[in-house]
C-alpha cells in the first residue's frame, strides 16, 4: 500500500523529530502534563509481558473518551472471557481514573507517540488482533501501522469536527486512505456523519457509546459522613468546571443569594483546586485534596480529587454541569449526574453531546443558562420550589435508564471483527 506524498512527508518528519521527544516528554512531566515513571510507554516500551492469546486494543484519548469504554470493557470480558484486553489512553487523568475502574487482569497503557518508531514498538510487543478506537483519534501512522499488520480496525462512537474535516478535506487521499483502514465506522451523530461521507468514508449505523454505563460507584461511609457534616443545607454542585467557568458559578452563587446552601466545585482538572479557592474570596473555603475538612461554618468546598463524582453527585440536590459555559469546549456527559437522579444545569456551548442535552432538555429534566445571571435565576428557582428539581431529577434518570441500547449494539457491531 503505497501512501500518498502528504503521510510520507508526516512519517518523514516525524521520524526526523523522535529522537527530541524523550526530553520533550521529560519537560512535560515536569509540567505534570506526563506521567514521569511511564514515558517510555509514549514512546511504545511496554512496561509488561504481553500475556498469551488473542488481544483486543480499546483506545480512548482522555477521561470522557476512556469512561465511555469501561462498558465495553466489562462487557467483552463477560462475553469473551479468553481474550487479552488491553486499553490506552493519553491523558495522566485517564490513567488514574482507569487504574480504579478497570476489571482486573484488564492491561492499561499510554498510547505511544504517532512517530514510526514508537508505533512499530508497540505493534511489535502487543501484536493485537483487533482495535476499537472510540470518538476522533486518527493517528495516521499508528492506524496505518496496525491495518497493514492485518489489525481489524473500528473506530465507535466516531466525532468529528467541522474543522477536523475541513482540515482533512486538505489531504482527500490521505484522509481516504486513513478511513479506509477501518473495518467499521460507527459516528456518533448524523453531523459526523456527513463530515465522514464527504471524506470518503463507509459508515455504518450511528452509535454513541457515552449514553452506556452503570451509576458511577459511591462510597458509601463517606457520603454519610458529608452528609453528617452539610447538615440541613442544600448543596450546589458545580461539576467538571474549567478555567473561566468557575467564575461564572460563583457570581451566579453570589447573585441567587442562596441561604443555607453549600457551594461544592469539583474541577475538570484537580489541579486546579489551589486555584479556585483562591477565587472564593467571602466564602469560608475547604479543600479535600488537602485534607481540609467539611464543617458547620464551610460555605464552599473545593472538591480537587479524582474518582470522586459518583460519591459528589450523590451528595448533590443540583448539579451544574462545566464544559458548556464558555466557547470551544464542549461540555460534559450529562449521564452521570442523571443516572444519579439529580437536576442539571449547564451553558449554551455543549456541542459535544449536543444530542443527549437536546433529549435531557425536551424531557425537563435540565435547563441550559446562558450566563451567570440566567443560572443565577435558575439557581433561585430550583432553591425556592425544590419539588421541581426533585421531579427533573427523576426524568433524568428515566431518561438515562433507557439509553442502555447502545451496548448490545455496539457488542453486535464488534462480533464480527472479533478473533477466533
């Protein structure tokens, strides 16, 4: 398969800059960007024996992504038992939040580098007979690699931007050789879709694998525990917040002048929790990362931890969903507070699941503010007549509990590209 010019002259360059990128990877570690005991992974040097038998490669790039595979996971292991699973991502907070959620004997990895070296490395080692890659990861040479060693490919719940396709549309033969390596392309809505078609890609039926999953997993000594300490106050749940969106919470908090309400931010990034309770000035701050403790007098707490949202939901009477409040993000899964029956606020900007706020909004059971005194407003409402958001949280987990279609489909559309 002889590849046009344009991933030629990528593989070329590429393969020109890896030997910068160990120390490009030390400086991000450094950062806190990578993972410092596993950089060799990124550069595909497996850190564990390959197990004997067949494998299955599941790759998501970040938390959203990864999450939305767990179901998989869970569900290929019950089926198919004998099968090696392996699951890569990119992100250090999807490698910690799966290192708590995956099934055991289930491998996780980083997913190398796109470099010709770093991807023959780790095609060499895992030898993998099928990869489900999920949403929009298209690695041109790790893709290529592994279709030319006879890899079935299937790329789920697939999501492509307009500009993605715009920049790929630059290159039609490599985007049509790229595509073309895929077994099975599932887009996850109709706008990809056509995105996809314009490409040149064969697409099968839509599939959006983030409407699968159980209720994230509470503890349930600690949520006793916080609910001891909140009392009989009401909690605001600002969730999966992003830099500039928890300003806009707090000034919407500030402007509801909600009494007996405690204000909890749990950020995308638990990072940043040092500086958001910087930004609470009035507010009697505590931070959970610093083992600073909920009490009576606390009005906002800063939740800065990972693998917590479950136990944080649960402890929620409203949950305004991060992600959507300012341009270019694309806002958060809305499914994980709805399976915990709880009422969702979020902002105009969710584009990323644009179709589940659609359905969530023409069911009541969220509402999209536009800024921080619309969710001001809506924060009064859901305070003064608390039996409305009792009721939207019931239609959100109605409507959560129907969308478990998508696993048996997904499972349907992979049975026949798994090894026998």
């Amino acid at each position: 398969m002889r590849r046009p010019l344009s991933l030629q002259l990528y593989a070329a360059i590429l393969r020109l800059l890896e030997p910068l990128a160990r120390p490009l990877l030390a400086r991000r570690a450094k950062a806190g960007k990578e993972d410092a005991a596993r950089l060799g992974e990124r550069l595909g040097h497996a850190n564990i024996t390959r197990p004997e038998g067949r494998l299955v490669w599941l790759h998501g790039v970040s938390v959203g992504e990864s999450m939305s595979l767990l179901p998989l996971v869970s569900a290929l292991k019950a089926k198919r038992p004998e099968l090696v699973l392996l699951v890569t991502s990119g992100t250090r907070t999807s490698a910690e939040l799966l290192a708590k959620r995956l099934p055991a004997q289930v491998i996780h990895q980083y997913i190398p580098l796109d470099a010709p070296g770093a991807v023959r490395r780790f095609l060499d080692h895992w030898e993998p007979d099928l990869g489900v890659l999920v949403e929009s990861e298209l690695w041109p040479n790790l893709i290529l690699g592994a279709h030319e060693r006879g890899v079935k490919l299937a790329l789920l719940s697939a999501r492509m931007t307009e500009g993605s396709a715009q920049g790929w549309a630059k290159v039609p033969a490599a985007a049509k050789l790229v595509l073309d390596a895929f077994d099975l392309i599932a887009p996850q809505e109709t706008e990809t879709q056509m995105r996809l078609k314009r490409l040149g890609a064969r697409t099968g039926q839509l599939l959006n694998l983030k409407t699968v999953g159980e209720a994230l997993p509470v503890d349930a000594a600690e949520l006793a525990r916080l609910k001891t300490a909140v009392g009989d106050r009401r909690v605001v749940l600002a969730a999966n917040t992003h830099p500039g969106e928890d300003e806009i919470v707090i000034e919407a908090f500030r402007q509801a002048g909600l009494a007996n309400t405690l204000l909890v931010i749990a950020p995308r990034h638990p990072a940043r929790g040092e500086a958001i309770a910087g930004l609470l000035a009035g507010f009697e701050v505590a931070r959970r990362a610093a083992g600073e403790p909920l009490m009576a007098q606390t009005t906002a707490y800063v939740a800065d931890t990972l693998g917590e949202m479950g136990l944080l939901y649960s402890l929620a009477d409203v949950v305004v969903m991060g992600g959507g409040f300012l341009p270019g993000i694309g806002g958060h899964n809305p499914l994980e507070p709805a399976r915990l029956e709880k009422p969702i606020l979020t902002g105009p900007h969710t584009f990323n699941a644009a179709s589940l706020y659609a359905d969530l909004f023409a069911h009541a059971a969220a509402i999209e503010a536009a800024d921080s005194t619309n969710l001001a407003r809506h924060l009064r409402g859901l305070d003064t007549y608390p039996h409305i958001g009792r009721r939207m949280g019931e239609a959100a987990l109605a409507y959560a509990d129907r969308q478990g279609e998508a696993l048996d489909q997904a499972m349907g559309l992979l049975e026949p590209l798994l090894p026998t």
